[in-house]
C-alpha cells in the first residue's frame, strides 16, 4: 500500500497548542483510519506518514473524524451541576445529537447522568457557594462571619471534597478506557486524593475556562459547519493555510500569542482568536499525557505522581523574572522531538514511563531533567526537548510559556554531581524557605543556572562556574552562622579528586586558585587553607574532616580584595606556625603554580575575582597527594619574573634548601610584610638577603660586573609590593625553585638549590 509523507505546517514545537495538535492528529490518523501511521520531527515541523495523502487528511478530518469522549462531571462549569449557562446548553446539544460520529459522546452523556451521586453533589456545592457568598459579602462590609456558618462552610468543603473524589473513583471504575483517559489526562489518582496535570490546569480548569464544555462546543460548532467551510477550518489547521477568518473563543493557557487582552491586537484590547479546529486536535493530542502513581513528584513527596515529563519550575535557562516566578508556577513540562518515525505506541509509552531519571529517581526539577538529559537517562531517539513553564498571569489563570529547548548531548561529568546531591537538596529546601535570607535564594540559583548551562552547552569553563558557585554558596553559610545551625547544613564535604579534570581550563587563574586551595600543615597542627578561608574543621591525618568549627578562629579571609586576603592569610599561617610549634612553616602543597602563570600575576595580568571563585570552590575538593605537574621553565624563560621575588620566595618555602653542602634551613623574616605594605621593597629585599647570606646561600652582588645596575633598576623597583607579597603565598615546585636560585643566588649555591 502506498504511503505518504505529509508536512503539516500547521505543527510546530513552539505555542503549545500545535505540539499538542500534531500529537492529536497522529493519534487519531493512527486509532480510526491507519493503524501504521507514524510521524517525526523535521526542521521544526511535524511530519506524518500514512496510506493518506493532504487532501485525503483533510476529507478523513471532514467526513470520518470520531471526537473522544471528553467530559468532567466533577468540575462546576462541566454542564452536569447547573440547569443554566452555555455548558448546560452544551450537554443539551449533545444527548440531542443526530450526528452518528458523536454516538459516543450521547453514551457517555447518558451513563454519566446515571451517577446518582451528582444530584448530592450539586446540592452540596450550592450550599458551599452560598456560604463562600456570604462571607466575602461580610467581608467587605467589615462585619464578622458567624461561627455556625463558619462550621457550616468547612464541612461543606469537607463533604464536596469527599463526593468529588467519589465521582471520580466511580467515574474511573466503571466508565469505558477512553473515557477514562480524560481523566487520567487530567488527574492521578494517590493515596491522598487526585493530584492535578499543570498541562491541564487544575483538573482541566484553567482559570473560569473548562476545557471539557470548550472542547465539545467547538466539537458541536465543527459538525454543525458546512463541508466547504469544515475543510476550509482543517486546511488552516493541518497545512497553515490561509482564507479561514479566525473566531473569537477561549483557548487558554496553550496559545498566549492569541490569548488577545490589552494590545493583544490593533486598538487598545483584542479578544481571544483562534480556529476551533486546532482546539479539538489540541484536547486529543493531551489525552496522551497520562500520569502515573508509580512515579513520583520529587523524593520525599509519597502521595503525589509525576506525569510525563512534568516537573517543578526553577529559573534557569531562561529569563524567568526569578525565585517568585517560579514559586508561582504551576510547573514546567519537557515536551520531547524525535527525528525517525515513530509510530503512536512508541510515543505513547515513552509519554507514559515520562523517563528522565536521575541517580534511580524520577527528575523532579527542571535542573534534574537537564542533568537526566546530559548522562543520558532519557533515551529512545529523542534529539530534543522544548520546554515550557505554566506560569501566572493574571488572577487564576496561567500561561504555557515558551523557555527554549534542549538537545540531547552526553556530557560524562554530569555524573560528579551526584556527590553535592545530598547537600543540595538540603541546601535547596532551607533556601526555599520564606524567611530565608535571599543572598541564599541568589546563591541556589547561581548553583542550579551552573549546571543547567553546563548540561545544556557542556566545557570545562562551565563546570568551573558549577565549582565556583557551590564555593559560593559555601562563603554565604560560612557567614549564615544562625541560618545553617537553625536548618542543620553542614559544610560541602569533600569532593573527588575526578573533579580537578572537570574543571581545569589550564588558565593561570586555574593554576594558581589550585595551588592556592591544596596548602596544608604536614604536621597537622594548622589547619588546611580552608581553615583560613571559613571556619570549618581543620585536616586530620588520614583522612579530611569537615564540620563547622565556631570555636575556630583562623579564619582571615574578609570581604575585600583578593591580594589583601592573601597577604593576610599568609601572615596568619606563619603566625600560627610559630604559635603552634610547627618545626616547617606550614605552607606544604598537593599542586604548585608555574613561574609563568606567578610572573603573570605580578604583572596583574590574571583575573583576580576569578582567581577568588576558583580558590572557593577548589575548596571544597580533595586534592590526591601529588597534584597536576606544573610547567618548569628555565631560568632564561622567566627573565620577566622580578628578582625581588625570587629572592623573598626563598624565604618562604615548607622545607629546607638542599645546597652543595646540604640542607639549609632559611628562618623567615616577619618584618618584610610590614615593609611590604609600606611599599618599601627595598628595604625588605636588603632584610632578605641578609637572611640569606646568614643562612649559608649568598645571593648576587656587586661583585658580577653591572649586577648591582641590573637588581637597583630591573628588580627591587619593579613590582607592587602589596602584590608581591601576596605572591609569595603561591607555592612553586622544587624544579622552580632552583630557577628562582638561579636569579639570585650564586652559581656555587644553586647547583642543586632545591627545596626538600
């Protein structure tokens, strides 16, 4: 048998009405003509392929079409619970129906006015409205409602709800599968009650409007036109044509773009537009999207299901106003595009499992699907995703935003974030909370932006931005004493050495923040960097521990520049050395920096703030006990590295020297720092070279001819001394220490100047 494939322009991804369209028409192509029809995704394009060609379609649509059974008696507006109003009179035109291809539409009519419970739900729900009238009107005229009817109202809501649920469950038990699969569209049945579909507003409520009465009107208005302009309606739902004058009806959340309002159109208010035709194919396509008890919302949530693909709002990936956007969010759906033909039971069970799991779980945010997405926990063919999120507009109503969509890359370090899970999802509820400070709203979602981005676009420069965002959260807690002891979050503990690979860019500001964050005391005494960075708990042997310690107090890092910090972390680690008895100054290190990278530095050619975000997060990971090797440069490829610095870096190493007549111990000197501040480098340079010379290792003098032209104009001058000092923080590895020697030092002292 001959087969066709069709471009139906009138599908597209984006509004949410003409995804949900192309699903519907699949679907029916598939249940009532062409049981091997199939369609797919191309250039942003629904395509179906089925023994029906377009006209063919269109006379399918305009002769053969059979509308499912769309109703739900449980909603005020259904036209079951009022003798008046445009939905009584829709179910009126229904059980008077002549139309054979509404025969099902009569039947379910008919076997639902059978529920005898509805006449006592009506009732009920007079009485609640009455009361909820009532109230308001006290309300307003300041005046106290009753207590007995204030009874009176609670166990009339009390009573509603018990009856509602009962027609349903009713409703559910007993009606045929398709019409019961509105209902499971709508709602999921848990051991709490029924739990609504954002893509079906509250019960297929979307504000005032009901789509079950809106769905049947157009239904009706669609048998009832002529058959020139019913294929006229199609064309333009199908194909995009043009000749079909649009007509004023409801659409709700799915279209915004025709939802009218204030400059909806020309003049100052437009009304709602839209072919009715595109409403029907709509409603069909979403009765694909049942939920599931088996799944779900989030973990911890027993009792409310995921539907498909849906999941809570966060703002990220897009330029949602922000946390209040998406607290009031009715939730964002991922809608999948595929690009083989896939027949109706392929998509219909990938809608069904919704599978997009992380860590064994069902995603639960839209940061869990994208990080589902990049390791690869959705499957079966699927290219891409658009998103959209139900966000609010206006009183009840809402609006199915575009967010952008997502293609389907592996990224293998999504894998690494399993590890901060159990101190995020701690992070994220206290943060969450309405009296939490927003600086940790802000930080949460700079985390959770992070790794959307890197999910979505992947590189070590984001995943970076991932590190250095946990770093910052980690300084707010550290600063949050009363907010971490009252939600109980400890300190980020410490994460594996694989995310070192992760990150690194190979940037001197990488380099240099890794160097920086593995210095430690080998014999214990003093903490770790951290320590001086947080009050945290400081390195024990064997093995990290991480709790916050109060009592601590290392901590020297403010909220200043990057160079002042570091000069006052260095004057503290020397202090408490001394303090503490330390036979080695505490500056130990896993990593070292290159003399490229330190002579860039000095030059102020790095990004500071970067270098800070960098050492806040590197923090936080442990380092294996020989870092990444560092660039050894000989000495005629550092000429642009001052000489000053050589000659105080000597003072500053965690070892003694190794020399031609053995190890040297170099004391340190205290007094340079205050010079240094002072900016009198000179002065500091003289004090360092006579420890030198004290301790055994002669540096350069006047003795080499033009030497002390050379040091008075090319070094002691040369650099900022605040900067210097800073400097002298950055470890270097032994191999550059003998280049440093070499630039001060003479050649008999430095043939084997190494630190041990």
């Amino acid at each position: 048998m001959t087969t066709y494939e069709t471009v139906l322009k009138g599908c597209t991804p984006e509004p949410l009405m003409n995804y949900l369209k192309a699903l519907g028409i699949l679907r029916l192509v598939a249940e009532q003509r062409d049981p091997n029809a199939q369609g797919c995704w191309r250039e942003g394009t629904f395509v179906l392929r089925s023994v029906l060609d377009e006209q063919a379609l269109v006379g399918f649509f305009s002769d053969d079409y059979r509308p499912s059974p769309v109703f739900a008696p449980w909603n005020g507006d259904s036209g079951f619970l009022t003798d008046v109003g445009t939905s009584f009179e829709t179910i009126n035109r229904i059980r008077e129906l002549p139309n054979t291809r509404g025969d099902i539409l009569k039947t379910t009519v008919n076997q639902i006015d059978q529920v005898d419970i509805l006449k006592r739900f009506k009732e009920v729900r007079e009485k609640e409205k009455y009361l909820r009238k009532d109230k308001e009107k006290l309300k307003n005229q300041k005046k106290t409602f009753p207590e007995d009817k204030a009874e009176d109202l609670r166990e009339a809501a009390k009573v509603v709800k018990e009856i509602k649920n009962t027609i349903l469950g009713n409703v559910r038990n007993s009606f045929p599968d398709e019409v019961v699969q509105w209902i499971d569209a709508c709602l999921s049945l848990t051991a709490d009650g029924f739990l609504s579909a954002p893509l079906l507003g509250v019960g297929g409520l979307d504000g005032r409007l009901e789509f079950s009465t809106n769905f049947l009107s157009n239904v009706l208005d669609f048998f009832d036109l002529a058959s020139r302009e019913r294929c006229s309606w199609i064309e333009n739902a199908l194909y995009a044509s043009d000749g079909m004058r649009l007509i004023p009806t409801s659409i709700g959340q799915f279209a915004p773009g025709r939802i009218g309002g204030p400059n909806g159109t020309q003049g100052f208010e437009g009304s709602s537009s839209v072919n009715p035709l595109d409403f029907i194919l709509m409603i069909e396509g979403a009765m694909l999207f049942t939920g599931s008890v088996s799944r779900k919302l989030c973990s911890g949530s027993a009792s409310k299901s995921l539907f498909p693909f849906t999941v809570y709002s966060a703002a990220v990936g897009c330029s949602m106003g922000g946390l209040k956007d998406s607290k009031e969010a009715r939730g964002e759906v991922w809608l999948p595009l595929w690009s083989r033909f896939a027949r109706i039971e392929e998509i219909s069970q990938i809608l069904k499992e919704g599978r997009a799991e992380l860590g064994g779980k069902q995603a639960s945010s839209s940061v869990d699907v994208a990080r589902s997405i990049a390791s690869l926990g959705v499957d079966r063919g699927i290219q891409s995703f658009v998103r959209f999120g139900f966000l609010k507009r206006n009183g009840k109503a809402f609006l199915a935003t575009p967010l952008g969509s997502f293609n389907v890359h592996a990224r293998s370090e999504t894998g690494l974030l399993l590890e901060i899970d159990p101190w995020l999802n701690r992070f994220r509820r206290a943060a969450a909370d309405e009296n939490a400070p927003p600086r940790f709203g802000s930080a949460l979602r700079r985390i959770e932006s992070a790794i959307f981005d890197y999910c979505q676009y992947g590189g070590a420069r984001r995943f970076s931005e991932i590190l250095c965002s946990l770093g910052q959260a980690e300084r707010e807690l550290s600063a949050g004493e009363k907010f971490r002891n009252e939600k109980g979050i400890r300190p980020i503990g410490n994460l594996s050495p694989e995310w070192l690979h992760a990150v690194s860019d190979n940037s001197p500001e990488f380099e240099m923040a890794l160097a920086l964050s593995g210095i430690y005391d080998p014999e214990f005494k003093v903490g770790s960097l951290r320590s001086n960075l947080e009050p945290v708990g400081v390195e024990r042997r064997g093995g990290a521990f991480v709790n916050w310690a109060e009592k601590d107090r290392a901590v020297v890092w403010k909220s200043t520049n990057l160079i002042t910090n570091m000069v006052a972390v260095l004057e503290r680690r020397i202090l408490d050395g001394k303090r503490k008895g330390c036979e080695r100054l505490p500056l130990a290190f896993r990593s070292s920096a290159s003399l490229e990278a330190i002579s860039r530095f000095l030059s102020g050619d790095t990004d500071d703030g970067r270098i800070e975000e960098l050492l806040w997060g590197l923090t936080l990971v442990k380092q294996p006990s020989i870092g990444p090797s560092s660039r050894h440069l000989p000495a005629q490829a550092v000429d642009p590295l001052p000489r000053s610095f050589a000659l105080l870096k000597l003072l500053l190493l965690p070892g003694p020297i190794r020399s031609p007549a053995g190890p040297v111990s170099v004391r340190m000197e205290p007094r340079v720092f205050p010079l240094l501040r002072a900016g009198r480098l000179d002065e500091a340079c003289a004090i360092a070279s006579r420890r030198l010379r004290a301790s055994g290792l002669v540096p350069m003098t006047a003795e080499r001819e033009g030497f002390r032209k050379t040091m008075s104009e090319r070094t002691w001058g040369d650099a900022d001394p605040l900067r210097l000092a800073a400097a002298l923080l950055i470890p270097v590895s032994e191999g550059d220490v003998t280049a440093l020697g070499r630039l001060v030092l003479r050649p008999t002292a430095i043939s084997k100047t190494t630190a041990v």
